[in-house]
C-alpha cells in the first residue's frame, strides 16, 4: 500500500531514516559520555516514526477486510436465488427444448413451456424436498432413521431423478389435441409423452382456434422479448390477456436474477404488456 507524505511535515522520509540512524550513533556516544544532547533529538525522531508507525498499521490491517464484498450473495432475495441456483445446472435451452417438444408430435404446436421450478407456487413439491417416493407411506420411516427401510432409500436420494430440472411442455395437434411432454433440462432427453386425458371437446377446440391465430411461433415471441430485455427464457404459453388479446407471455430472467414477464401479441409480434418481478 502506498502512502503520502504529511504535508505538516518538512522532514522526508530520506532525512527520516538518517536522523534515527544518527539518533542510534548519539544514544552510543552518549553511553560513552562524550555527547549529551544528540539523544534528545533521537529520541523525539524514534517517537515520531513510532507514532507514525502506529497510525499506518492500523490501517493496513483493517484494509484487506474492507475491500472484500460482504453483500455479493446476501442481496438476492429468496427467489433471485433460487433462480439462480436452478439455472446454473440448466444445460438445454428454451430454444432446444421447443424443438424436441414439438418433435415429439407429428405436425404438433408448442403452445406452453415452462422450466419446473422457477416461480412455481409448488416449488417445495417439485424440487424433491419432501421424502421420495417410498417415505410417506411409512410413518415409521422418518423418525427411525433407517432401521426400518432397508435400503435407505428414503432419506439419501431426495435430489435423485426427482431433484432434475425439468421443461415441461404442451404441443397441440391441429385438431386441439394436446400432448403433454417433459424434457430433462440437463440431458435433453424425453422423459414422458403423453396425450392429455382430461380434455374436453370445448378445450380441443380453443386451443385448435389459437393455434390457428397464432402467427407468431413462440421462438420470434422469445426473441422479440430478450432483444427488449437480455436474458434466459424460463417460461413461454399462448393465452388471452384481460383485452381478450391472444398473446405469448414470455418470462425472461436477468442477469440480476429479476424475472420480466412480457405479453408479446400472437399475431403481431409488438409487446403489449411489460412487468418485473423484483422478488
């Protein structure tokens, strides 16, 4: 660390060391009775420096502390967090996970995709907190500790398979059939394919009628919101907003982990509606 001179001195730092050094030649000769008032100049000189060394030390110890960052982490909120933990084992972008959802239904439309996890109400169901699979129908199982599952399969796998993130997709025939398909975010691979059991004759043919109306793919809607505002694409879906317009609501998460949901018009391409998520 480099330190500036005091401007109420007119000593150098040069001249400094000499007089100590003729203080020290003052003290011996003094010790030899043949001077009597050279030390009293060494001995003001060796205090100055003293004093001089006691304010500097102080200083260059606390100075390696202050510089370090206490607050890097410790300012992202509980969600920001959490987002950035995910996305740091994500490997397979929107754009590669779009394609193999839709590859996964002949002549099929990606209408929904969203990466499991991120701003779920669920997030504790879906990250594999709760003990797996064999866990909850034991109720001896959490209190013995492993005596009683004899693999301990319980307690040592909770973030197994179960704990992968996960995209989780629909594609739409051009009839309105949906299919629902979950693709591994680490490996890319198809983990499940599926048709949607649970729909009506009245859902086939909404989402028959957006997918129809729908001129813009989800990847141009993508792209029309992170050139707005650089990002990852955690979540993309067709749906009509309260002016009944039909959009793609695009969330795209910064770099300071914040979430921007845009509302991109499906037919247009323009961005209707912009919100951040600060948490």
């Amino acid at each position: 660390m480099r330190f500036e001179p005091r401007r109420n001195k007119t000593v150098s730092p040069r001249t400094r060391r000499l007089r100590v050094a003729g203080g020290a030649l003052c003290a011996a000769a003094l010790a030899a009775t043949l001077v009597t008032g050279c030390g009293q100049d060494s001995g003001d000189e060796t205090a100055a420096a003293t004093s001089e060394a006691a304010k500097v030390l102080p200083n260059q110890t606390t100075s390696p502390s202050g510089s370090v960052s206490p607050s890097g982490t410790a300012q992202l909120t509980e969600d920001q967090t959490k987002r950035k933990e995910l996305l740091s084992t994500v490997k397979v972008t929107f754009d590669k996970a779009a394609t193999t959802a839709v590859g996964e239904v002949s002549g099929g439309k990606l209408t929904d995709l969203d990466l499991e996890g991120i701003d779920d109400q669920d997030d504790d169901d879906a990250t594999g907190s709760p003990s797996p699979t064999g866990s909850p129908t034991d109720g001896t199982s959490p209190s013995p500790g492993g005596t009683e599952s004899p693999g301990g399969t319980g307690s040592p796998s909770p973030s197994g398979s179960a704990g992968s993130p996960k995209w989780v997709a629909e594609v739409v025939e051009e009839d309105g059939t949906a299919h629902n398909v979950t693709i591994d975010a680490v490996t890319g691979k198809v983990i499940d394919s599926s048709p949607d059991a649970d729909q009506s004759d009245a859902d086939k043919q909404e989402l028959a009628d957006q997918i129809s109306k729908a001129t813009q793919t989800p990847q141009q809607a993508a792209k029309v919101a992170t050139d707005k505002k650089p990002g990852k694409v955690t979540s993309i879906a067709l749906d009509e907003n309260d002016s009944n317009v039909l959009v793609w609501q695009v969330d795209v998460v910064t770099e300071d982990w914040k979430k921007t949901t845009f509302d991109v018009d499906a037919a247009k391409g323009t961005i209707t509606d912009e919100q951040v998520d600060d948490d």
